[in-house]
C-alpha cells in the first residue's frame, strides 16, 4: 500500500494566488515525520517544510504553510501569493523513525504551474 | 545552497561498465543516504550510512554498494551498469540517525545515462 498519496499530477495557479498541494500518508507509528520538497526543472530537491507527528500547531515556513490534520492524515501544503519560481514538481515525504533505519519516503509528486 | 556536494553532476557510460558517484555531506551531518530518481519508479531511497556504519538498505541491487569513508564523505558504486539504470542519482545528509526528524538535505544530484 502507498504510504504517501499525492493525488494532483498537475496544478495550476496564477501568480499572487495561493494554492494548496495535497497529501495524504499512511502509518500507524504515533511518531513520523512529514516532509515537503521543491525540485525545479534544473533538478536538485530543495527542502521546503518540516511538520512532526506531535507538534501542536501547523509549520509555517515563509509563503509556505502546512495545514496538518492528523485524524484525517493529510498533511497539505499551501504556497500563498505564488510567484512564477514556484513551479515546479513538488514531493511529499515521510520518515517514521521508529522503524529502525527508515530514510524518507516520497509521494509521486505534483506539478505546479504559475502563470502570470 | 544546501551544503551536500556531488560528483560528477552528468555522466554518460554503457552498459556492462561500473562508476562511482561521489558525495560530501554537510559539515557536521554523520548522516548520509543514497536515492534514486527515474521515471518510472520515481524517488526511492537506496541505502543509508551512519558515522560509517550502514543503517539501513532500501530498494538497492545486488550490483550497486556503497560505503562513508572516515572523513564522513560516500560513495556510490554502481557496475555491470544496464540501461535501466539511468536516472537521477541524490545525495542526501542529516545530522542525526534514522530516530531524528530532522531534514535530510539533497545535493544537485548526479545524473547518470547508459546508452
């Protein structure tokens, strides 16, 4: 079973616009943490946002925002005012460290276009 | 920037020949992982070293193996290279072992074609 569900293959916004990129995870550890990723068309994965299991509030980070809801397991990420050098391919990942020497695990990632 | 250094960034070999992918992790991470990006089977983690030990293997063949030098950085070795190997080869570092959540942090990322 898919442990980390991006269901958006492509998204479209246009610039200073927010938008939301969706996720939802599988685990059934009380411990994990969720993870988002930036990779641009040049390739390297950038490190977006961090949101652990048992934090209270939703990570902010920035323009980047984490609506965390973790009876529903979702962990979505909302970009607000979108520039155009937000698109990009956008990953969604965990890690459940717990399991003994899990790395992270990745969604299948979304496309995200912005317009002017 | 992310402080997590590869090389080479490209290169191009056939198949049947082995190479090496080299990575420097960022100063202070002990933490290093190996992933893997294709198309088709999208990013999946190959294998992670520890302070030079192996913690813990993914979805790494038989062919490929790696190991962290005492200086910290690692290699990838990959041989009898197929053409299925082609993808987009990432480093990645953390400070702590496989029980922290903090980030991993990518390097550019080595991009290897078999033709």
């Amino acid at each position: 079973a898919q442990k980390i569900t991006q269901t958006q293959p492509g998204m479209f916004v246009q610039e200073k616009e927010a938008v939301t990129l969706d996720c939802t995870y599988d685990t059934s550890d009380p411990s994990y943490g969720l993870f988002w990723y930036k990779q641009p068309s040049s390739g390297e994965m950038i490190f977006l946002i961090y949101q652990g299991s048992y934090d209270q509030q939703n990570a902010t980070e920035g323009r980047y925002s984490l609506n965390f809801q973790k009876a529903r397991k979702s962990a979505n990420l909302v970009i607000s005012a979108s520039q155009l050098g937000d698109s990009a391919m956008y990953f969604c990942a965990m890690r459940e460290p717990n399991q003994a020497g899990t790395a992270l695990i990745f969604g299948k990632g979304t496309t995200l276009s912005v317009s002017s | 920037d992310s402080g997590v250094t590869q090389t080479p960034k490209h290169l191009i070999t056939a198949t049947g020949q082995r190479v090496t992918l080299r990575c420097s992790p960022r100063s202070g991470d002990l933490s290093v992982y190996w992933y893997q990006q294709s198309l088709d089977q999208g990013l999946q983690f190959l294998i992670q070293y520890y302070n030079g030990e192996e913690r813990a293997k993914g979805n790494i063949l038989e062919r490929f193996s790696a190991q962290q030098f005492p200086d910290l950085h690692s290699e990838l070795n990959l041989s009898s290279l197929e053409l299925g190997d082609s993808a987009l080869y990432f480093c990645a570092s953390s400070a702590g072992d496989s029980y922290s959540n903090q980030p991993q942090h990518f390097g550019d990322g080595t991009r290897l074609s078999i033709l």
